[in-house]
C-alpha cells in the first residue's frame, strides 16, 4: 500500500526513527523499506514531522504483527526472565511453552519445588521447558553474572537497590560485602571503590563469585569463602561499609558488622518487615549498637521490595558514630 514517508540516508536511520516515534508519527503497522542508501520511514501524516525532512510517497508492506503471551493464552501470566531462563511459581506447561514460543532468547523455563531454605539460602527447581540447565548468564548495570539458581542464593529484584547502594561509594573507599553469593553487590561497587572483600559461606557461590569477577575484568576484590563470625576478628576496623544482604537473619551479624566498621562507617542492613512494623529494624540495630556500646544514627529507611503480603524486604543505611 501507499503511504507518506520520510525519506533519509542509512547512517541516520535509527536516530530518525527513534525521533519519529518519540513525536508519535511513525506507521508501526507498515514495514520500514530501504535501498542500497536510503531507508523509507512510513509516517501516520505530515502533522508534526520536523523541518528539514525529506517527504516522499512508498509503497509498503503490512508489518507482521508479533504475536504476545497473552495472544497464545488470552491472559498475560507471571514470570521472571533471568538471563536466558524464565521461572515461574508454579508448573505450567502451558505457560512454559508461550515462553519459548514468545521470547525467542529464552532457552528454559523453571519453577521452584522448595522455598529458600538451609545455611546457603538455596532452593530446588524443576525443569518445565526447554534446556535441562538451572544455569545461565545475568546481564545488570553493564556487568554479567554467571549464576547456578539451585546452587546459589540469587535476587534480581535488587537491581535497583544495587545500583542505589553502589552510587554511594566514594574511591577511596573499603567495602565488605559479608554475604556475597555470586557478586553482584561486590562487582558493581568494585567500579567505585578502593578495594572491596566479598564473603560467602556457600563454596557454589565463591566458584560463581571467582568466575563472575573474571568475566568482568575486576582486580580489587579480595574473596573469602567462610563464616562471617569467623572471618570478622580478622577485619576488625577495616570497612569504611558494610553490606548486610540477608535479609532473614541479617540481625544475628550485626555484632561482626560493628566489628569490622571503622569509625563513622556505613551498614546497609536488610530485613524482613510486616508493612506495620518498620520501625522494627531500626529498633533491631539500635539494641544491638547499645548493648555493643556504640552509637548509630540513621541514615534512611526505604522499602526494597515486597516479599509476601504485608510483608517487605527493607533497608537500613545507618552510619556507627562511636
């Protein structure tokens, strides 16, 4: 069919066609046409195209319309894209193959059979669909994560948080994330800071961790696999910031966080709240910091994420000032 279009050279044609479609004037239904040095952007009328451009006539054919999850199952289901795997709460066939079907980069489709459980903070998947592998690569902040789901704890839901806590950090300075897993705390704030030490308990993720910080090219992270209540009281006194991602049973570390903070340093601290109850981590680090006999002040409390109903995932930045 015939249709207005703007007429310009291939070097510029995604900027044009981005600004085109930013002015609301590019004709998604037609399909872009070119030639040895042009492309021919079909535009809905000549209403608002920007001075400059040149207008011509095309013919076009009809774009093929790609066709969504919720075209396939009539409704558009939950799930999470990590890397190149899909999880779902619950087995669905159905649901698994509009996946595939739908998101032509993803390869397999999991659901867990077990909550987050044991000292390593893992859980148990079942294969739905697609490649038997519970591995794949994370892309986040311009970092890549190589990740096992089942055989290390890992959360895409604190993308934000972790791009929040890494603008903090100065150059100079010593950050200790005390509960690593697969690095995604540790890699993005080792861009920033001086040096950073990352500590795990679960061998799986230090072996994720140690690859994860070659796939980056990152060289002032130190790695320790052990338990942070032994690993403490050699790190007394050595972080200018704490990263206390574990949110279940972050308030049993607390003591080794003060241990290993310099004066004035920073913890970012992680729990789980009832939406009525908040101030309940505050008042958490404020028992511990007495009975330590340090003192704390608050620098922000936020919800993270909503982990059940009328429960969240929160965060604690407070600053050690004695």
């Amino acid at each position: 069919m015939k249709s207005l279009c703007v007429k310009v050279p291939r070097a510029k044609g995604e900027s044009t066609r981005k600004r085109l479609a930013e002015l609301g004037i590019l004709d998604k239904s037609l399909k872009i046409q070119s030639d040895d040095q042009f492309l021919y952007l079909p535009v809905l009328n000549e209403k608002n195209i920007p001075p400059g451009m040149e207008i011509v006539t095309k013919g076009f054919e009809k774009a093929k319309k790609h066709e969504t999850i919720g075209d396939i199952l009539g409704f558009v289901p939950s799930y999470e894209l990590i890397g190149d795997i899909a999880t779902l709460a619950e087995e669905d066939v159905n649901v698994a193959k509009a996946i595939l079907a739908t998101h032509k980069n993803v390869r397999t489709v999991l659901c867990p059979t077990s909550l987050t459980t044991g000292e390593f903070r893992v859980r148990d998947f079942k294969i739905i669909a697609g490649e038997p592998r519970t591995e794949t690569v994370y892309k986040e902040h311009g970092c890549r994560y190589a990740i096992d789901l089942q055989r290390a704890y890992f959360n895409p839901h604190l993308s934000t948080e972790r791009a929040r806590i890494s603008a903090q950090v100065e150059p100079d300075e010593m950050v200790i994330d005390m509960f690593a897993g697969v690095g995604p705390f540790s890699i993005l704030i080792a861009k920033r800071a001086k040096r950073v030490i990352a500590i795990d308990k679960n061998p799986d993720a230090i072996l994720f961790l140690r690859k994860n910080v070659e796939l980056n090219s990152i060289t002032n992270i130190e790695i320790i696999q052990g338990d942070v209540r032994e690993v403490a009281p050699r790190l007394r006194g050595r972080a200018d910031r704490v990263i206390m991602n574990l949110p279940h049973t972050a308030s049993e570390f607390l003591n080794e966080a003060i241990e290993m903070l310099k004066s004035k340093g920073v913890i970012h601290y992680y729990d789980i709240r009832h939406e009525d109850d908040l101030e309940g981590a505050i008042h958490t680090i404020q028992g511990v910091a007495a009975h330590s006999g340090v003192g704390i002040k608050i620098l922000n409390t936020r919800k993270v994420h909503s982990y059940a109903p009328h429960k969240y995932i929160v965060c604690v930045d407070c600053q050690v000032t004695s």
